[in-house]
C-alpha cells in the first residue's frame, strides 16, 4: 500500500465529534485522515440547541459559532400534554445554530490543515498493531490508531457486530426548519402523547422543530402528516406552532433506530467518541457538547501518552474506558431517568406540579444532566 495512504491516525465519521477530533490533533501536528460519508454542508434531525459548556473549547479550536449568526438562548419553557407550561432560565444557557451550518464551520478549518475524504468506511481490520480501512469506494488507508465517530447507528456497527445493534429500537427522529414568530432567546420542550418535540431559533432566524417519537405511535397514525393532525396539535403549543409555521424543506428530515442503548467507548481497539460511544436523552439538550467533550478526553489521553517511550495501546485503551465512563455514564442515566418520567403522563403531570410550586428545582434538574464548562 501506498506510504501516501498511512496516517498517525484516522476518524470516522464527520459530525461534531470526529470533527473536533481531528482538528485538534492536526492543531498539534498528527497527520490526521477523516473520513465521511457525506460531503458539506449538510442537514441532520438534531434539535440544535448546544449546551454553553462547549463554547470556550470550541473558541480553544477557532471556531465561534456567532461569526456565522448563532442565537443566544438562556430561557427554557417545558410543557405537559395539555399545554401547562412552565418556563425557567436555564442554569449555563446555550446557543442554536443549524447542524448545516455548524458542521460546516468545523470542516471549513479542518480542510485547512488535514485530509478529509468523503468516503463511506465498509470495513476495518486489526492486524499487527495496525489498522487497514477499507471504504466502499474501494480505498484502502492504514493506521495505527482509529477513532470511530459514526454517530448513533451506523453500518459499521454491524460489521463490529456492536451488541446494541441487535436489539430494535422504538424511537425515530423528525425535524425540519420553519418560519415562524418565536423569541431568539427561547428554548421549548413540548410533550405529546408518545414522545416530545423542541423548538428554537437557528442562524437563519428560522425555527428549528425537532421531535422524538416512539416508531408504533407514529405507524399508528400512518403518516407524518396524520401524526402531526392527530398527535402532535393536542398540545395547545405545537397545535399553535403547526397551524402557522411554514416549512422551508420540501419534507421533514426523518431518522429510525435512534438507540440508546448503552455502548462501549471502546471496541475492537477503536476508540469511540460521541455518539458511537453513547447518546443522552435528546430533551437533556447536550449530546452535541458531550460529543465534543468525548472527542477531547480522547485527544488529551492520547497527546499525553502516545510518544512517551513506556506508551502501550492496552493503557490507553483502559484510561480512556474509565474517563469516558466518569464524565458520562452518570448523566447518561439520569437523562434516561428524566425521559421515563416526562414520557409518562401521570409522572409528568406530578413532576409539573411541584415545579409550579418549587421553581427552582428546574435548573437543578437541567445542571444534574449537564457538566462543567470545558476549556
Ligand atoms: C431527535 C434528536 C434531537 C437532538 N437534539 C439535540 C439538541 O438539541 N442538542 C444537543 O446537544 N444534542 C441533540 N441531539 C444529540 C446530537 O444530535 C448528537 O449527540 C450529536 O449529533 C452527536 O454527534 P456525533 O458526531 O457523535 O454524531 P453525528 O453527528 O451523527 O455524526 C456521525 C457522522 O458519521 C458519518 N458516518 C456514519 N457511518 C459512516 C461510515 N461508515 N463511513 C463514513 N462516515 C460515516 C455520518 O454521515 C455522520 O456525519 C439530538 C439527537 C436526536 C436524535
């Protein structure tokens, strides 16, 4: 094979993960591959609201989401089923900003300082201490290290034979962009029976609605027109929102299979980071900044022990295990807990109630499913 072809280390998949990744090794001089499926810019369904704890690190890697027209957002407003709202500031507050237009900000700097091919990965063998992906493109690229950011469910997953892949799962994502009279500086958390459905404001000044359904609601009605008519409009909000909002996609951007099931941070010598290596209940409002996070508790273990002479794949492999594990598995679980809870109308009704009547036990909750701020 080619020397061309061999890298200090490759990522796969392209999102906020495998991007942040790889422009901070590249940052310190790694010949770094990436290699996504899928070329720039690029919509995803992702409620788009990213939590303010990644901000300074992404600032740390030149990126400032506001050159490219970010929204402030510091106020949270949650309603049960029958439109009982109750509004909060949020304790570290966030930004909205399209995965269009975010993604790309990151690429657009990556693409000045390393490769990035946009090639789908079918295959990985192990071999000697060295890695050989193969994409369906019919490349071959060599490495010692692989990073995998493949997102939540990937066909690499199967070809891994990852144990989550096995298990069905019942939630599928919707999103589209719309116009629509809403506050910048506001982020709605709607309940329907079955699942929820977030709004904000993006760069455009668009609004983002994204929603998380179970798979056998949204059959049930048969269409995501039908569902919207008979699910989503019994929330006096999101009957308010539907009946005016105007989309701008031609379609809704849909995804199934959406699992969160937990997962390995590593698995066959690759070390998983964002959602490859777990995903946090979307209505916690920071699986992007934890994506981000992982992908930096990755590079510092690396950078800090990769040349040392005494460097041995097993140790890294162990120390990024049991950091991934204590900066997230925790979270991980109460943004499980927290979703069983508002899914059940009876336990949201009770959780609103004494919200009502002890406000401040909202940014509570929030803090409990985010960290600290990053730098
Ligand atoms: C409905 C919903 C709403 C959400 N809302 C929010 C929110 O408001 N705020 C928030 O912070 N988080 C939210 N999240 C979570 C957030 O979207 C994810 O945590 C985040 O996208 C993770 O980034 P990632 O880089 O790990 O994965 P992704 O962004 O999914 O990137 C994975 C990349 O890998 C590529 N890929 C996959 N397979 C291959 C292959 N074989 N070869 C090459 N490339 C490949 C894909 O094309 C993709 O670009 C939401 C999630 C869902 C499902």
């Amino acid at each position: 094979m080619d020397s061309k072809n061999s890298y200090d280390l490759i990522v796969i998949g392209g999102g906020l993960a495998g991007l942040a990744c790889a422009l901070r090794l590249s940052k310190v001089g790694c010949r770094v591959l990436l290699l996504e499926k899928n070329p720039y810019p690029h919509h995803k369904v992702c409620g788009e609201y990213v939590s303010n704890e990644i901000l300074p690190y992404l600032n740390s890697l030149g990126i400032d989401p506001f050159e490219r027209g970010a929204v402030s957002i510091d106020r949270f407003e949650v309603s049960s089923i029958e439109g009982k709202t109750i509004r909060s500031k949020l304790p570290l507050g966030g930004f909205g900003i399209s995965r269009y237009a975010l993604d790309n900000l990151l690429y657009e700097k990556l693409s000045e300082r390393a490769k990035v091919h946009f090639e789908t990965v079918e295959d990985l063998n192990f071999l000697q201490n060295e890695f050989t992906v193969s994409t369906v493109e019919k490349n071959k690229y060599r490495s010692k290290f692989v990073v995998g950011a493949f997102g939540k469910r990937s066909l690499l997953d199967v070809t891994l034979k990852r144990k989550f892949i096995r298990q069905k799962s019942p939630w599928l994502g919707v999103k589209a962009h719309y116009e629509y009279e809403f506050p910048g500086d506001l982020v709605a958390l709607h309940n329907f029976r079955g699942g929820y459905c977030g709004l904000s404001q993006v760069e455009t000044g668009l609004i983002n609605a994204c929603y998380l359904a179970t798979y056998s609601s949204f059959r049930k009605a048969g269409s995501p027109k039908a569902f919207k008519e008979k699910v989503l409009i019994q929330n006096p909000h999101l009957r308010q929102f539907f009946s005016k909002a105007v989309s701008v996609f031609p379609k809704p951007l849909t995804i199934a299979q959406i699992s969160f099931e937990r997962k390995q941070a590593v698995e066959g010598h690759i070390y998983m980071i964002g959602d490859s290596a777990g995903l946090i209940h979307p209505l916690c409002g920071n699986g992007m900044a934890m994506a981000i996070h992982a992908a930096k508790l990755f590079c510092d273990l690396f950078l800090e022990s990769v040349d040392k002479p005494n460097f041995r794949r097993v140790d890294l492999e162990r120390n990024y295990r049991l950091k991934w594990e204590a900066t997230f598995s925790r979270r991980i679980q109460t943004g499980r807990m927290i979703q069983r809870l508002f899914l059940n109308p009876a336990t949201a009704n009770m959780g609103m109630k004494i919200a009502r009547i002890f406000p401040s036990v909202i940014p509570k909750i929030i803090s409990k499913t985010h960290g600290d701020v990053v730098i």
